[in-house]
C-alpha cells in the first residue's frame, strides 16, 4: 500500500511539473518569438522555407508555417487566431471575408499553365479554344486539330486558388463545367500523365517533362512572359494580416520581401519574384505598368 | 468491543478504493458521452445553418443536382444539390458490400469450418495485415493499377464508380471477413455434431445449418463493412474523379460525400454558405453511420431472438 501511494505521489508530481513546464514555455513563445502563418499549400514551401532560414539567423524566433488552404487562411487571418494568412487569392475575391480589415503583403507570382496528355497531339490553343474545351462545347481533340480522343476535363477543387485564377484569366471569368475534381496540383499532373486525353492545369513549378505544357494564342508559359504580362495566367502569392501587426510579423514579412530571399529562395523554389515584375495588377483585374 | 464497532461502522479501504475506481471510470464515460454530444451539436448547427440562415430548400439540398455552393444555380438559388454525392457514396457502398460479401463468406467459412488450422495460421494474420493497411495506400495502389485497368478494360477515364468500387472491396473484406469469422465459430458446437449425426454431409451441414444460424452475425459483418465503406475519404477520393455529376454509368466520374467534404473544407471560409453546405454534407454522413449504427444493433437483437426459440 504504501509503495504504490509513494509511486502516485510521484506521478502526480510529474504531471505537475510537466504541465508547468509546458504552460511556461507556452507564455514566452507565445509572447513574441513565434508566429503562425496558415492557409495556401500552393504559398507553404515558400513560407515555410523563408521561415526556417529566419529561425537560424534570428535564434529563439520560431515560425510555424501550416497548410490548410486559401480559404481557411483567411477565415483564420480574419478570426485573429493566427498571424499571417496565407492565400493566392485576393481577399476580395474570396466570400466572407471582409478585405478592409486586412493587410495585403504580396510575396510573389505564380504563373498557371494548362497542361494536357502527352500523346494528345496538340502543343498550341486560341483562348477561344481553351474556353470552349473548359466549358464544355468541344469535346473532342480533333476539333482543336489533335488526335481523335474525347477530352477529359481535371479540375482542381471548386474554392481552389488555381481554379479561382484560371477561370479569371483563362476562361475569362467564365466557369468550368462539371468534371473530375483533385485536390492537389501534384495528382492534377499525374493523371494528365497517365490518363489519354486529359487536360488540366498547375502553377509553372510543376510543370515537367511527363506533360505537355500548352502554349495559348502562341504564347509560351515561361516567366519571362509573365514578368511583361504576355503570359495573362498568374496570380499572385498573398500574405495577410490584421491591419496593425506585431512586430515579428512585420519583420518577417520584411525579409521574405527582402532582395536575399526574392533572388534566391524564391526563385529555386519554382515562384516568379514580385521584384521582377513589370506590371502589377489590382484585385479587379486592372493591369498597370510598373516603371 | 468498541474497536470492532468502529471497524464495522467506518468504511473500509476496500470500499474507498472501489468508490474512487468508480467515479475515475464514471468521468470517463462522462467525458465520451460529453464529446459525442458535442460533435453532434457542433456538425448540427453548422449543418443547419444551410437551411435556416441561408434559406436553402431542404428538400432542394436533397434532390438538386447541381453542386457550386459559390454560384447561383439555373433556378437563381445558391447551386447546393447533394443528390449526386448522396447517390456517389450509396452505390459506391452498396456495389463493394455485393462484391465483397461473397469472397468474405466464403474465406469465413474455409477459415472455421474447413481447415481452422491453416486458417487461424495464415488466413487471420493476412486479413488483419490487411486491416492494418493506410487508406492511402490503397488510395495510391488504386490510382496506379486499378484505374488504368479499369480505363483499359471497360472504357471511358477509369476514374468513377467501378474503381472505387474495386478499391473499397479489398479494404472492406477483412472487415467482414473476420467478423463473419466470428460469427460462424459463435455456431455452438452441437448443431454441428447433430446434423452430422443425421447423415448430412460436411457441405450440408455448412449450407443448411452453420450458415442459417449464423445469419444474424454475417448480416452485422455486412452492414459493418458498408459503414466503414460509407464513411472512407482519401482512397475513394483518388480514384472516383469527384465530379459532382449524377453518374450516368459505372465508369463516368462520380463523387462521394466524403470525397468532397475533404477537397472542399480548406477551400472555403467559417460561415459562409459554401462551409455551410459542406457541414450540411457532414451531417448526412453522420446522420446515415447513426443509421448504420441502429441497424446493426436491431439485427443483433432480432438475431438473438430468433436462437432462443
């Protein structure tokens, strides 16, 4: 009897402990040197791997960087839960949010491009074909000049951020018809791979070799283009927060804009750098030219 | 003398040690009941937000066809019809529940009845390696072999019902294998010896007597594995297409309700009526496992029932 009561006593001190420990630490990494970005999984490797690098610069400072979607890092950003949000859509485009109370931060572009089956036969499409194919009116590659093979329309999810930027600037704010649906740009692909006749579309860092990236009206999807705006399918990488951030947010906003990480980090990962752009364009769509 | 009185009269340690084991266990089960109850509030009032914030027809949820909660349908009301998910995820369960039944009975059978040696050696460990196995897994295996089977052999994309089909059986079977497993070895041992005693053969006796008596418990194993088919996500997902299209046959892409209730969620923002129509979603999966859940214990009781008389 007595052994065991002595064995209670000191699991009961343990947890004690534990839970003090745990609730210390909690108050001083949640004071100021940590902060929460949530949301796009499109913009995660970016945060992510800026995050880890201003961690070993900046010692004690953590930054934790978690997925989710464009959807729920606004709704998060807008509920004050966590400090950043990330999206690749605008705020304004997305229902429920109300954009005047956040901060825009645009880290970066991200060019989409439609890519199709690699034994599809086709390499080029007007606009006007790429609408009709997504909308449902050609159904066939042979109308488009390929092989005799029905199309198969792949989708990403409705709400996605791709979809939301392809059906404004491919489809001209039109919307896709009904058809298959994924959730990630890297099975998007790896159906078009392997299914005949299918045609979807991904951000320019997964394009490969295992796909046909389409040029559209002749224009190639490459960053250059996008960079003068003859490419017109791209969107960029947002980071928002509350209207008055705390300080560390400020700053690690800062150094992801900063010309170290825009020049290097931003460009191995796959994104097109805001600093190289020459045009800018607001959340209606207006395009200006940046001298 | 007033020692002993005392003794008798006070508690003793046992007790107290038995009161303190019941409250622990008692907060326990308060603490389940409370989280269930609170999952079920939680989904209802999301859920129900769709039809009584945002006006949606309930009947109209139910029926409609058209699936693009962000847009306006061709009768001007929010485009949330769930028809062809509810129907998705229903014939997706009800095809891999026909498929697998009649494998699972049978391994069940050779299992207990024919060669219990080699099947408690080799056949239980394999259907719970099975068991074991990630979702996604399957998920994956089915995106690299079935589809393209499917796509090869019977046509159109290979993403639809077929190959979810295809791939929920292999998860679902050792499920109802091994409950149906147990169910045959609950077949008390003198039905058996009585009917070979009779002159039935070992056929007979499985056919005519075994399998009879322990219809209740297969019927359980079934309904189990159609509710675990119903409410699987991620290996459905990859290979079903998640069209939001009434599926007009077996190989066109169809969705489930758990196919795009996983894609949607990140998508969409806490309170709008696109997060809405997809709790409303949830809520049906939830509602129909009660369901589930309700028909396996009527079989149960009316299976006793049937072995008293």
């Amino acid at each position: 009897m007595k052994k065991s009561r002595v064995i209670q006593l000191l699991g009961l001190v343990l947890i004690g402990v534990l839970v003090g420990l745990g609730y210390s630490q909690r108050a001083t990494t949640d004071a100021s040197e940590s902060i929460t970005a949530v949301g796009s999984t499109a913009l995660q490797p970016l945060v992510e791997a800026a995050g880890e690098q201003y961690s070993s610069e900046h010692t004690g400072i953590f930054i934790n960087v978690q997925g989710g979607g464009s959807g729920t890092g606004l709704s998060q950003i807008q509920s004050g839960a966590v400090a950043i949000g990330n999206s690749d859509v605008f705020a304004e485009e997305q229902p429920g949010i109300d954009a005047s109370k956040l901060k825009d931060h645009q880290v970066a572009v991200v060019g989409i491009a439609p890519i199709i089956n690699k034994k599809t036969g086709v390499t080029n499409l007007t606009s006007e074909q790429l609408r009709a194919i997504f909308t449902g009116k050609i159904t066939n590659w042979q109308a488009v000049g390929g092989k005799n093979l029905p199309i198969v329309l792949i989708n990403r999810a409705q709400g996605s951020g791709t979809r939301k930027t392809f059906e404004s600037y491919a489809l001209n704010g039109q919307k896709s018809a009904d058809s298959q649906e994924q959730d990630s740009s890297g099975l998007a692909r790896s159906i078009v791979a392997s299914t005949p006749g299918a045609i979807s579309y991904v951000a320019f860092s997964y394009l490969d070799t295992s796909v046909t990236a389409l040029q559209v009206n002749g224009v190639k999807p490459t960053k250059t283009n996008v960079e003068i705006n003859r490419w017109h399918i791209w969107s960029y990488e947002h980071l928002y927060t509350s209207q008055q951030p705390d300080q560390l947010t400020k700053k690690f906003i800062n150094y992801i804009l900063s010309t170290a990480v825009q020049k290097k980090l931003v460009k191995q990962l796959g994104y097109i750098s805001v600093h190289d752009m020459h045009v800018q364009r607001s959340a209606t769509g207006k395009i200006t030219t940046v001298k | 003398m007033d020692k002993i009185r005392a003794s008798l009269l006070k508690k003793s340690i046992a007790s107290k040690i038995e009161r303190r084991g019941k409250i622990i266990s008692l907060t326990c089960l308060a603490l389940i009941i409370l989280v269930v109850f609170l999952i079920f509030y939680f989904v209802a009032s999301r859920g129900l937000a769709t039809f009584f914030q945002n006006h949606i027809n309930f009947w109209q949820f139910l029926s409609g066809t058209q699936w693009n909660p962000g847009t306006n349908g061709t009768n001007g009301q929010p485009a949330v019809g769930a028809l062809p998910m509810i129907v998705g995820s229903f014939l997706i369960t009800i095809f891999s529940a026909l498929v697998a039944t009649p494998f699972a009975i049978g391994t069940a059978v050779f299992m207990t009845e024919i060669s219990p040696r080699r099947g408690a050696q080799i056949l239980r460990p394999v259907t719970e390696l099975l068991v074991g196995i990630p979702s996604v897994v399957y998920g994956f295996i089915g995106l690299q072999v079935v589809v393209p089977f499917v796509r090869n052999t019977f046509g159109g994309s290979g993403y639809g019902i077929l190959s979810g089909t295809f791939v929920l059986f292999v998860m679902i079977l050792p499920t109802v294998t091994s409950m149906s497993a147990d169910a045959l070895n609950a077949v008390p041992r003198y039905y058996r010896e009585a009917s070979l005693a009779l002159g039935a053969t070992r056929w007979q006796t499985i056919y005519k007597v075994v399998l009879r008596a322990a219809i209740p418990g297969m019927l359980t194993a079934i309904v189990f594995g159609m509710a675990r088919a119903f409410g699987e996500a991620l290996a459905v997902q990859m290979v079903i297409g998640n069209a939001t299209l009434l599926p007009h046959s077996l190989v066109s892409p169809a969705s489930t309700l758990t196919s795009i209730l996983t894609m949607g969620i990140g998508n969409t923002v806490m309170g709008s009526l696109q997060n809405n129509a997809l709790w409303s979603l949830a809520m049906i999966l939830l509602l129909m496992s009660l369901v589930f859940n309700m028909v396996i214990r009527y079989i149960g009781r009316k299976g006793k029932l049937n072995n008293e008389r």
